[in-house]
C-alpha cells in the first residue's frame, strides 16, 4: 500500500481494526461529497470555494497519514487563497484526481 498508512492510523488514531474500518467507511463516504463540491468550485472559478472545499477534503487525508494526497490538496487549498490562474489549478487538481482511485482501492481493500 502506497497511500493508505496503517501504522499512522495506529500510533495516532486506534489500533482496534473494527474502529479503523468505520473510520475508513467515513472517509470513503465522505469523498463522494467532498470531491464533488471541490470541482464544482474549480469548475465555477471560486477561488475562496476552492480553498474552503481543499481544506475540508484535506483533513480527511491528513488525519488518515496519506501525505502524498495531503500535499496535493494542500497547495490546491493554497492556489485558492493565492487566486492562482484556474489552468493551474485544474492541472493539481487532475494530478489529485489521478491518485483518487488507487486510494479508494486500498482503502476498500483493508475494509473489506
């Protein structure tokens, strides 16, 4: 696994297997609405919406130890609040969404 950080989920979370595939149900569920109100906010050319929805779906990731994503929402979040150009912004957001779906494989891959 190359995203999902088990050993950070233990150490800074729970080490009860049961609790952490509730957490992980959380944040899987939350990505469906998370993710959405992100692009929606990139696509609307909000940049103050981009910075808010970055930053929610962010801790979602942090909390989790998944940095590579973390940092990528993080200067997402930072691009918002800079008003950088959207073309910039929708490239680091492609780069996000690349990485999306091997996350949420190896997330389903420990709950189930």
């Amino acid at each position: 696994m190359s995203n999902l950080n088990l050993e950070f989920i233990k150490t800074n979370v729970s080490d009860d297997p049961d609790f952490i595939k509730e957490l992980l149900e959380v944040f899987l569920n939350s990505l469906d609405t998370d993710v959405p109100a992100l692009e929606a906010a990139i696509e609307k050319g909000e940049h103050d919406g981009i910075r808010k929805a970055a930053h929610k779906v962010k801790s979602g990731f942090r909390s989790l130890g998944m940095e590579e994503m973390t940092t990528y929402l993080q200067e997402l979040e930072d691009m918002g609040k800079q008003e950088k150009p959207l073309e910039e912004i929708e490239l680091k957001y492609k780069g996000f969404l690349d990485g999306l779906p091997e996350v949420k494989s190896e997330v389903r891959g420990f709950i189930d």
